[in-house]
C-alpha cells in the first residue's frame, strides 16, 4: 500500500499519512472498542473483524482495477480499516489469555507472537514478488481478501469453555473509563505502555522504507519487501529463542536494554548505504523489539483481570497504533522537513534518550525480575 501511494505521490508526507489514516480511528473508538470487548464474546468480535477486513481489502482491489491518479479513495478505505482494527486489536489481545493456563501464558505469548512475525515475513516478500512482477497491487489485494476470510474460517473453529467467554453483566457507561484508570493507578503497566508508545513513535523507520528501497539503496520493489521482512526475521528467530529459553530473571532491565538497542540499530540504518547492511541492523531491530513485545504483554495481561482485559488492551491498542502508525505520520513529516536519512537518525537518537527517561521515571519497571503471574500482579498492584 505504501509503494503504491508513493508512486502516485512522489512525497514522503504521504507515506506519513497512511499511517494516518489507519491511526485516527482508534483515538475516537478506543474506549467504546474496549468496553465491548468485555462484553461480547470476543470471538464473535473478531469473527466480524476478519470479515470487514476482506471487504476492505476488496475494495482496495476494486481501486486498484480502476486505477486513478488519487489517493484519497485509498485514504478513505484506510480509514474504513482502521476502524475495524480498533475493535480487533483489543478483542484479540483479551482473546489469548483464554485460550491457555496462567502459567503457560509468557509461552503462548513468545509463541503467538513468532507465529505473527512469521506472517510479517512472508507477507511483505510475497506482497513485494506479486507487485514487482505485475506491476499492479491488485493481486496482493485479491490475496488479503482470501486470507481474512481464511482467518474467519479458523477463528469459527475455536472451541473454548462457555464460562470462559460468557457475554458481559451490563456496566454504567462510566465503566468504560476504568481501563484509563487501571493503567493510572498501575504504574508499572503506565510505564510498560508508555515506553512502547515514545519509543516507536520518535524510532520507527518502517514508514520511510519506500524512499530508502527507492532513492538511497536503489533496490525497487522486490527490495521493499525485503527490507520490509528483515525486522520480522529477527524478530520470529527471537521468539523462538525465547519461547525454548523464557526470560527468567531481570525481565524489566532486559526490556529496557533491548528498546535502547532497537534505538541503536535504527541510527545504523539510517546512516547505512549497504543494502545487506540495512538489512542485518533491520533484523537485530527487530529482535530487539520482540523482547520487549513480550515482556510488555506479558506483564499486561497477567497483571489485568479478565473482566477488564478488553478495556486495558483498548488502550494498550491505542499506545500501539500511535507508536506505529502514528509514528509513521511522525516519520513523514520529519522527512519532509529535514530529509529522510536526519529524520531516521534523529528518531533513533529519540528512542535512546526516551530509554534513558524512563529508567528513571519508573524504577518499578527497571526492577521487574519473573515474568510470571503472582510477581507480574504484584509489582503491578504496587
């Protein structure tokens, strides 16, 4: 989607406004997408989610096959599309917990987490092969489609206890609020949360990957796709690794190292002209952020009760879309400013000093050591 806009556009700002343009609808539903989070079933949310995402993507097929010189019947699909994530993300983050024991929960989250990353590898090279050899992003449309409704098929097929995913008491509206209250009372969760948001929102780079494969690594759209896996390589090698070997002690310590790395990394690339250079600091970027990954959710989760996941993973959802797609807004308009190599190194400088802060600001997450469920409820209570 992006290499499309690009190509229309010839701008970095516009590159900034997908990101946009999936980011603004979570601002305004966040909390309405909770509060139903913990009240309907959650799978019946995202059996309905898996299938408003195929009709999104058929209608960006059905613009693609037009063609058109604008991009702002794409942006209105994007739209269309973040609104459907805002329900999605909180309803599948509240979703997990239910499926495994407590105890095997920081597994199923490496696990869960390395099956999503093997996806973000290879959608981004078979999307990158499909579009560079015809020439057209209808076809990675068509597929995206065939895919969600897959998902709805396989996500029908889960079967759970009825106790588990019973349908919600009905709250006073104010209840939908609780979720902001939670995270303010918890500092630790606050901080977990936080620390994801300014950090990948001052460091990512992952918007400004068109030019870099265009104008700066000359690698075209084949390349894109590449560049675009190399995170989710490190980052699925890093799962594993940490689903057979679990981080047991100074997990808080550990999260913080690995973001001021994924800072690190980030200034490498932008300063890089090597394109197996790029892709070898995109990797470690990426694994660097996968400790983190779960370490955060893990904390989150075992740290909520059940009854308010949905609400807590709305906004955990929000700080995460406006790490990334914001952050990709962020990306756009820095590059438009000061070019596209300062604005990288600039965020990734961003990113250390954002580490640097939080360190400080909240030593409860500096001294967080088992990520299991008793001292993960603990320390977050405190």
């Amino acid at each position: 989607m992006a290499w499309q806009v690009y190509a229309i556009t010839n701008r970095p700002l516009d590159l900034g406004l997908v990101g946009l343009a999936h980011f603004l609808p979570g601002v305004f539903l966040f909390l309405i997408a909770g509060h139903t989070a913990d009240r309907v079933p959650r799978r019946r949310i995202l059996q309905l989610c898996y299938a408003a995402f195929s009709v999104c993507s058929l209608l960006l097929l059905a613009l693609a096959l037009r063609g058109g010189a604008s991009v702002f019947p794409v942006y209105a699909v994007l739209l269309l599309n973040g609104m459907v994530r805002s329900f999605n993300g909180p309803a599948g983050q509240a979703f997990l917990p239910l499926l495994v024991p407590e105890k095997h929960f920081p597994n199923a989250v490496a696990w869960g987490s390395s099956i999503f990353q093997a996806a973000t590898i290879i959608g981004p090279m078979a999307g990158g092969v499909l579009y560079g050899w015809t020439g057209s992003p209808a076809p990675v449309y068509g597929c995206a489609a065939l895919e969600y409704l897959a998902a709805l098929v396989l996500v029908s097929a889960i079967k759970i206890k009825a106790a588990a995913e019973r349908g919600r008491r009905a709250e006073p509206a104010a209840a939908v609020l609780q979720g902001l209250q939670y995270i303010w009372r918890n500092k630790l969760i606050l901080g977990a949360i936080s620390l994801d948001l300014f950090a990948v929102l001052l460091g990512g780079a992952v918007a400004l990957l068109p030019v870099y494969a265009r104008e700066i690594l000359n690698v075209g759209a084949r390349g894109l796709g590449a560049l675009r896996s190399a995170p989710g390589i490190g980052a699925v090698i890093t799962a594993v690794l940490v689903a057979h070997w679990p981080v047991r002690r100074r997990a808080g310590a550990a999260m913080l190292g690995c973001v001021f790395g994924f800072g690190a990394f980030t200034i490498i690339f932008g300063l890089s002209r090597s394109f197996p250079l790029s892709l070898v600091v995109l990797g470690l970027a990426g694994a660097c952020d996968m400790v983190s990954v779960i370490v955060r959710q893990t904390l989150i989760q075992l740290a909520t009760p059940d009854t308010m996941r949905g609400r807590v993973s709305a906004v955990n959802m929000l700080f995460i879309g406006a790490s990334n797609e914001l952050g990709q807004f962020e990306s756009g308009v820095t590059a438009q400013w000061l070019g596209t190599i300062p604005a990288v190194i600039t965020g990734g400088a961003g990113t250390i000093a954002v580490v640097i802060a939080w360190a400080r600001l909240f030593p409860a997450l500096r001294r967080v050591d088992e990520l299991t469920p008793a001292p993960a409820a603990v320390k977050a209570a405190g």
